[in-house]
C-alpha cells in the first residue's frame, strides 16, 4: 500500500507525525525487515505505516503490543484501523495487563535453550511508556531479541542516536509528541508550552546536586 493511500486513512489519528512516518515507512521498505516488533501502538496509526510498507514489500508481518488498560481511551482502536487499511492480516496484536517488558521477557524465555536467546525480530519500534526505568530495561531486553541488522542496520543506529544527543532536536520533538498525544486525549488544539526549552548555567557542587535530587525527585 502506498504511502499517500495510508497517510490519508491516518493523518487525524495521533500519534506519529507524517515526517516521522514516512521515515519509518521508507525505512521499512529499504531495509526489508521480516519480523517487526512495536511496543506501544495506541490507535494504531505507526502500526498502519509499519503494515503498509510490509504489504509494499509484498511479505513481513509486524507484532504490536499494549496494555489491556488503555483500551478504554483507544478509540477508534487499532483494529478498526488496520480494517480501514485493509492491513489486518499484517498484524498480531498483543494487549498486555503487565505491559511490554513482561511480553519482552516471556518471548526471551520462548525463545532461549540453554540459556542462549535465538533472535526473533528485525526491526523494533519503541513508543511506550517514556519512562526510564521502563524503556531502559525494554531496550536491554529487546536487545536479546534482535537479529544483527548488518553495516547498514549500525548506520541508522548511529543516526538515530545522534539525534539523541541534540538537546535542541530532542526537545522539539518531545514537546510536537507530547503535544499531539495531549491535544488528542483532551480534544484540544494549538500549542501547549510557549518555550522549547531554558538554559540555565549550573554553578558549584552544591546548585549542581540540587539539580539532580530535583530530576530524580
Ligand atoms: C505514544 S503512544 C504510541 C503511539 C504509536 N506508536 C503511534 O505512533 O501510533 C504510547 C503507547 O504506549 C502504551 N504503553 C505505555 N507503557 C506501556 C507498557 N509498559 N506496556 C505496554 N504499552 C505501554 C500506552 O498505552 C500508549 O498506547
């Protein structure tokens, strides 16, 4: 399914934004997974992108997971949209009580003889939680899960973590995410923080200790 045909089912629906989509579609198409894995779909809409560039590729097939939980607000679901696409039979969808990490957890020990995990998947998608203590052990665990992606699969890696490391892109890209999930959720729109973010020069020990007990409060 093209990328236009998918966008236009999707583009009201939060959370992805079409740049990002069309980043992971394209992605997609180019590195030819078999196995993908997303933690965290919502309503689906980066489940549709990931299931249209699979069907694009004519094979692949992608396994979502959430929480049994957030079913309540995901309206329209991900089934409903994967049935307006026409993409259902791309998709497993796994609602979990626990959450993902223990999803992460049961396919390691499916997957592992004598202590050795077999990889399973070849591209994961992590849009969960955004908690560090969640998504840290998700990405050490989905870690034990994926297959080597080649030379290539560690250029991406390398891209990807640079934009990591700009405060600037990150901060832009948190507060459009954010944004869109809230506005969603709420039924509201326009912006929601008037600034990006402040700079602020930390000085001496003690300011720079009070800075860190207030982030880990
Ligand atoms: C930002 S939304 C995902 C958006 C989706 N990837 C997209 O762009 O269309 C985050 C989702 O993660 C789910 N989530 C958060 N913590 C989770 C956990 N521990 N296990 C499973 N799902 C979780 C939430 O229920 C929510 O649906």
């Amino acid at each position: 399914m093209k990328f236009s045909e998918v966008r236009d089912i999707v583009k009201e629906i939060p959370f992805i934004s079409e740049e990002n989509a069309k980043i992971l579609y394209d992605t997609i198409l180019h590195q030819k997974p078999s196995d993908c894995l997303e933690l965290g779909f919502a309503h689906g809409a980066a489940s549709c992108y990931i299931a249209a560039a699979l069907d694009k590729l004519g094979h692949g097939h992608l396994t979502a997971v959430d929480l049994i939980e957030a079913q309540e607000w995901q309206k329209p679901s991900i089934d409903d949209l994967l049935a307006r696409c026409g993409l259902g039979e791309y998709v497993t969808v796994v609602r979990e009580q626990t959450g993902y990490n223990w999803f992460l957890h049961d396919e390691i020990v499916r997957g592992s003889e004598s202590d050795l995990c077999e990889p399973k998947y070849d591209l994961c998608v992590i849009d969960g939680s955004k908690n560090w203590t969640i998504d840290g052990l998700a990405f050490l665990l989905v870690d034990k899960l994926l297959r080597e992606g080649g030379s290539e699969g560690e250029q991406l890696r390398r891209r990807l973590l640079s934009r990591m490391h700009d405060i600037s892109e990150y901060m832009k890209s948190l507060k459009q995410r954010y944004t869109l999930w809230y506005n969603g959720v709420h039924g509201r729109v326009g912006t929601l923080w008037s600034e990006r973010f402040k700079s602020v020069l930390v000085e001496g020990e003690a300011a720079a200790l009070q800075i860190v007990s207030k982030v880990l409060a």
